[in-house]
C-alpha cells in the first residue's frame, strides 16, 4: 500500500529545515553553514533533510522564497487597501517592504555576502522571477487606480507594472552593491542618496507624477542601512 502523505505534517517539518536554516544563516553566515548543521539543529537525519530538498542551495532558495511570500503578503494589506488614494498605497507598499526587511536585517547582512556570487546566481534569478510573478499585479491594480484617480498618467497599467518591476530589481542590485562597497568605504552616503533618488526621479517620471511626489525610502532609512 502507498505511503499517505500527511500535508500538514509535511509543511511542518519543511518549516523546521527552514527555521533552522535561516537562524544558522543569520548566526554563522551561509557559506559557514554546513549540511551537518542544519541536521544537527533539529535532530534529523541526512535522508530525512533529502525528503525535502535536494541540496543547500535548494535549501537557501525556498528559505528565500518563504521570505519573498511573506513580504509580498504584508505589502498586499496596504496595496488592496481601499480606504488610500492609489499613491498612498504605492508608498506604503514600499514603507512596510523597508519595515519588513528592517526587522530581519541581520538575516538579510548575512544573506547580502554571498547574494552575489555567481554559484547564487540562479536562486537570485528565480527569487526575482517569484517576486515578479506576486508583485505585478499588485502594481498593476495600483497603477490602474491611479489613472482613474487621475494621479497617474500611463497607457498600459500592466506594462507599467512590468517596467517598474524590472526599476526595483535594479534597484535592489544596485542597493546590495552599494552596501558591500560601504563596507569597504568605497563609496560615500552621498553617493547612495543620489543613487536612490535617480531611481526617485524615473520612478515619477514613469507614472507621471510631479516631481519630488514621492520617495521610495526616507533619508532616515538610508542613513540607518547605508550611514
């Protein structure tokens, strides 16, 4: 007879791995995290972690991936929000994004030394293909509400919402970049501030709003991540 799968089970151990995983991140960084640990951290067997994940790098893409869902999930509450004008969910979206990843910015600090290196490579591509795939419409009816509102100026909500997707993943490459190179002192926070408002200023531009509308992230912010 089949084994049944219990799912409740099942995603509970999964969650388990994931615990375990990003405390390990956060306490010794990934590339110190070893298999071993993570199976010692919850007491299992090397076969048990195989049920569930095909290697680490699996492991780092779905630990990402439950953080992308839950942040996508948080920005949704203000975006669907019908008491907010179409700009004030667009700034709050990006208000609790920057609360959410504030409140995990250790696991995040850890998580920005190894984002870039080419073996991270494909988990940075899909976890930007999921985020695109949640996020866009949430632009999107944003943007569309927005023209109707007459606050916003754009042909195609949907091909908006596409193109400032593809401004935020810029951004935040450009972002994590930055944050390395201030840890080296190669760059000034002077540099950071403008870097963060030429994308201010096409973001505007794109939507059709006046300038100085709006700011993707306060000053304050800039200066508690970058200063």
């Amino acid at each position: 007879m089949a084994r049944t799968l219990d799912p409740v089970a099942h995603a509970v151990r999964r969650d388990a791995f994931l615990d375990a995983a990003q405390r390990l991140i956060q306490s010794k960084g990934y590339e110190q995290m070893s298999l071993q640990d993570v199976l010692d951290e919850i007491a299992v067997s090397k076969g048990a972690f195989y049920h569930y994940f095909e290697s680490k790098e699996a492991l780092l893409a779905a630990v990402v991936d439950r953080m992308v869902e839950a942040g996508v999930a948080t920005m949704e509450i203000t975006a669907t929000d019908p008491n907010l004008s179409a700009l004030q969910q667009l700034a709050g979206m990006f208000a609790t994004l920057t609360q959410f990843k504030t409140e995990r910015k250790d696991f995040l600090l850890e998580l920005m030394k190894v984002w870039f290196h080419d073996d991270n490579a494909i988990v940075l591509q899909k976890m930007w293909q999921g985020t695109s795939v949640l996020l866009t419409p949430l632009l999107a009816g944003i943007v569309r509400r927005g023209n109707t509102q007459g606050t916003f100026t754009v042909t195609s909500p949907e091909g908006t919402a596409r193109v400032l997707m593809s401004f935020l993943r810029g951004l935040n490459n450009e972002a994590g970049h930055l944050f390395l190179a201030r840890q080296e002192n190669a760059v000034s926070l002077d540099e950071v501030e403008r870097t963060f408002a030429s994308y201010w200023e096409a973001f505007e531009r794109i939507l059709g709003l006046p300038s100085g509308s709006w700011k993707i992230v306060d000053d304050d912010v800039i200066k508690a991540w970058f200063g």
